[in-house]
C-alpha cells in the first residue's frame, strides 16, 4: 500500500509536494521520495518517514513546475531503496512515474518485456513494469506529433497488459502531465485543481486530507479504467480507456485511508460509524451484556463509538497509545511483532477492573493484536472480554497491494470464531457479516476478496501459488 501525490502547473512544486506527503504518511513508511521536472527530472528519494528523507520538507534540490511524490508500504519483503519510488526512464524520451497498488502478472510482463521488448528491469518493482509497458506501447506511435488520442491508446493498451490493482500518476516530458486507475478502479485517485492567476493547478492525489491542507479543491474521484491528461497548456482531457466491473477496495474505509478523507464521496470516519452501528445488530444477537466498550486505538475509535451508540452502552477510553512505535504488524517476524505490540498499548487499570468490556479493533489478521490485548485485559481485572471485529473474518490474502500475508498465517482461514476466542483467550469474538458489510455499499461496488476470496481481476491457482511463493520466498530474505 503506499500513498501518491502528483502536481502539475505550480512554479516550485517541492514545498506542496512534501507537504502532502507528510499528510499521507499513515499509508506508507518504509520509504519516500520525489521527482520533479523542469528540462530535466531531479530525483529524491531515501528509506524511511518523509521527515528523515526531506528534512525541513523544502527540498532544495527539487525544483519544477510539476513533480510527484510517494510514499512507500511494502507488501512484500522488506523495505529496499532500490524498489522506492518515484521511477523516472528516458525512453522512448523522459517519464516518470508513481504509482499506488500491486501488479499480479509480474512474471508474465517481465518476460514479456524482456523477450518482445528487450527491455531489463533493473528491479522488479511494479511501477517498473507499467512504466516499461507504457513506454513501450507508447513507442510505436509518432513521437514527434503525440496526440492526446495516442496518450489515451497508449494507457488502455497499457491497462489491457497490466493486471492487478495501480493508480498511477507520470510525468511525460515536455507532453504534460497523466494519471489512469486500473480498469475495476480497486485503489482510490482523486483530483483537485487551485485557482491561481498564473493559471490552474491541478493535483492527484490517494487521499483528499492533503487538499485540505493544501488549500486545493477537490474535483472528483477517477472512475474505473479512466485517464486524464493535462497538456501543456492546462487543458484537461479525460477518457475512459479500458473499463470493468468497478471493485474499489472496502478496506479504504476499514483501515488504511485517514480518518478525515474523502472517499468516493464518503468521509471515512462517519463510514467507520456507519459500519459501528451495523456491528451492534449482530453483536446484540448474542445476547452478550458488556458494560461498555473501548476501542484499540487510534484506527477503531470510529467503530468503537458507533457501535456503543447502537448499543446504547457508553464508549471509554480503556487503552493508552504509545505513540512513538512503530507498526507491528509489518514487522518481519512474529517475535518482532509481539514485542511491538507489548510496547504499544497500555490498559488503564480502574477503568477496566471488574468490568465486563467489548473492546474493538478494526480487523483481525493473525491474531498477535488481540491475543495480547486480551491478555492484558485479563491481567487488569477485566472480568469479561468480548473481541469484536469491524470487518467480516479476513480469510484470504489481498492481492491488490494491502499487507495481509499469506494465507497459511491468516487465522480465520483455518478457524471459526469459537475457536479464535478459545486462542486468544477471549469469553468471545464477534465479526461483523459480510452480508452486512455489502448491505452498507449496495451503491458503491467494492472489492471483499480478502473476505469471499472472490478477486475482482480473477485469479487463476497458478498465479495464487506465484503470488504466494513469492511472499514466502521475500520472508525468507
Ligand atoms: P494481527 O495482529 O496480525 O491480527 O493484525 C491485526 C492488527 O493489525 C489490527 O490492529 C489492525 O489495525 C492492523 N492491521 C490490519 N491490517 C493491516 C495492514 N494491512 N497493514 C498494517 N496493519 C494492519
């Protein structure tokens, strides 16, 4: 998962760009980095926050009337500078390119490539392949009279080729400036503009928080499968290029986009009360008498609160956060993760101390989380602990670009919820339903395959199997 940001038509675009990025930093961390275009790209880019990469965030080496800028969340392996982004290429002449998501035909597209293109990819990372695949369809155009219908062409041949999950934004040299989604839209692109009186600015951006910083309008949401190209005179020009059933990940909404973005039109915290209050239909079926909840903070604050109003039981704050560690759960081994965990959270004693507590969390994965959080609960006094989760039982591994591991570690593929409770030492687990989960987005087509093992680009075991050797194989180091 990562976070993307591309600016096009301010006259020093550094400064916006870091900007932004430190707005989106809670969707990546193992790396940052920036390009920006003015003749010639100027590349910056280092492991770890945007803090320790741009320093006081001026950036003094960029300098450009566009750039883009990224943030980086491996989904595989470790973190390795070599697979940040941006990328940037001088052929068939200058592009640059970020992108937000996970390409699944890897190993097709690199043979692909190197055996009709003759084309080495110095690193495997996937924005190397669509940006590869968009050079070398857009190679056999005319350069020298590209027309916005040749970019178009080039984007849908480009989208027929890559599989997966990608919104990406480039810079075509001196052409102007790209973004396009994948054809099911499954990672969110949204788009924004500012007035000025040198012009219009135009902005793409993962999430919409950092036009509320940045003072920017936000435009629109891109449909699935679309493209828009701002030419260098700031026309803008859009077309749908290769378009299929839309499938926009339900997990945006659960966990990874910030609390006061804009998604699709929705914010996402009064989704996650939305989603809150449906858990109290379910959990009230149980019949369990809890005496209030708590959340595990910071990401279930919003689930917490709905779902003790539809309870009609008061919320607490039954947790302390250290705020300076960093996250578990990408930590490479399981002994790392718990001894993050053990770091992170803290109980407030009397508040939990001869209580019955529903305390939740917005998934569950492995089940390091919980386990440990229900033992810490116990040993405060709780006199009774019920685990919910605001999503339904993740049971498959997200192929689109969000950490969820491989199947084998993910517990509610081998468990059902009695046997959870039994192993993280809970008096029970609830899950929200999928059904319920899908009766809140009748309007919205979205991706559950991490729930239903329904994948939306279609999957065959072949490529699972790839899929998953190649995690296992990255774990091993
Ligand atoms: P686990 O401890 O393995 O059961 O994972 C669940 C915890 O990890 C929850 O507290 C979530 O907030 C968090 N989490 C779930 N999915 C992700 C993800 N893809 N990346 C990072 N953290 C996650």
């Amino acid at each position: 998962m990562c976070g993307i940001i591309g600016i096009f038509g301010h006259d020093d675009v550094a400064p916006e760009l870091t900007f932004a990025l430190t707005s989106m930093q809670h969707r990546g961390q193992d790396s940052a980095g920036a390009v920006t275009f003015n003749g010639n790209f100027r590349v910056k880019k280092g492991l770890g926050h945007v803090s320790t990469v741009f320093g006081d965030g001026v950036a003094h080496d960029l300098h450009g009337h566009c750039g883009l800028g990224h943030v980086r969340y491996s989904t595989i392996g470790s973190p390795n500078l070599l697979n940040a982004q941006p990328f940037a290429v001088h052929y068939p002449f200058g592009l640059a390119m970020i992108h937000n998501g996970n390409v699944n035909n890897f190993v097709e597209l690199r043979n692909y490539l190197y055996e009709e293109r003759h084309r080495l990819l110095e690193t495997s990372n996937d924005v190397a392949l669509i940006l590869y695949t968009f050079a070398s369809e857009l190679e056999s155009k005319d350069l020298k009279y590209l027309t916005v219908d040749d970019i178009f062409d080039t984007v849908e041949a480009t989208q027929r080729r890559v599989k997966g999950a990608y919104s990406a934004v480039a810079i075509i040299a001196n052409r102007g400036f790209l973004a396009f989604t994948d054809p099911n839209g499954i990672r969110p692109l949204v788009m924004a503009r500012h007035y000025t009186d040198k012009g219009i600015i135009y902005a793409f951006a993962s999430e919409t928080t950092c036009f509320d910083y940045l003072g920017y309008e936000v435009m629109r949401d891109l449909e699935p499968g679309e493209a828009v190209f701002i030419d260098e005179n700031r026309q803008l020009h859009t077309r749908i290029c290769h378009q299929e059933k839309q499938a926009f990940c339900v997990f945006e909404y659960i966990y990874f986009s910030r609390e006061d973005s804009t998604v699709h039109g929705r914010l996402v915290a009064s989704e996650r009360v939305r989603m809150g209050k449906k858990l109290a239909e379910t959990f009230r079926r149980t019949g369990l008498e809890p005496d209030f909840v708590i959340d595990v903070p910071n990401s279930a604050y919003f689930f917490a609160s709905g779902l003790a109003e539809g309870l009609g039981i008061p919320y607490r704050r039954g947790l302390a956060k250290n705020a300076f560690i960093g996250r578990s759960f990408i930590s490479p081994t399981q002994e790392k993760r718990e001894l993050l965990v053990k770091q992170k959270l803290n109980p407030l004693g009397d508040v939990i101390r001869g209580k019955k507590i529903a305390v939740v969390d917005d998934s569950i994965v492995r089940g390091t989380t919980a386990k440990h959080l229900v033992r810490l609960l116990k040993r405060s006094g709780a006199k009774e602990v019920y685990f919910i989760s605001a999503s339904p039982p993740i049971k498959y591994p997200c192929i689109y670009g969000i950490d969820m591991s491989i199947k084998e570690e993910i517990i509610a593929s081998h468990y059902d919820p009695d046997e959870i409770a039994r192993y993280i030492g809970a008096d029970a687990v609830v899950y929200q339903s999928l059904d319920d989960l899908r009766s809140l987005y009748a309007d919205l087509p979205c991706c559950y395959a991490c729930f239903s093992g329904e994948y939306p680009t279609g999957v065959s075991d072949e490529l699972m199997q790839q899929i998953e050797e190649e995690r296992i194989g990255a774990k091993q180091g």
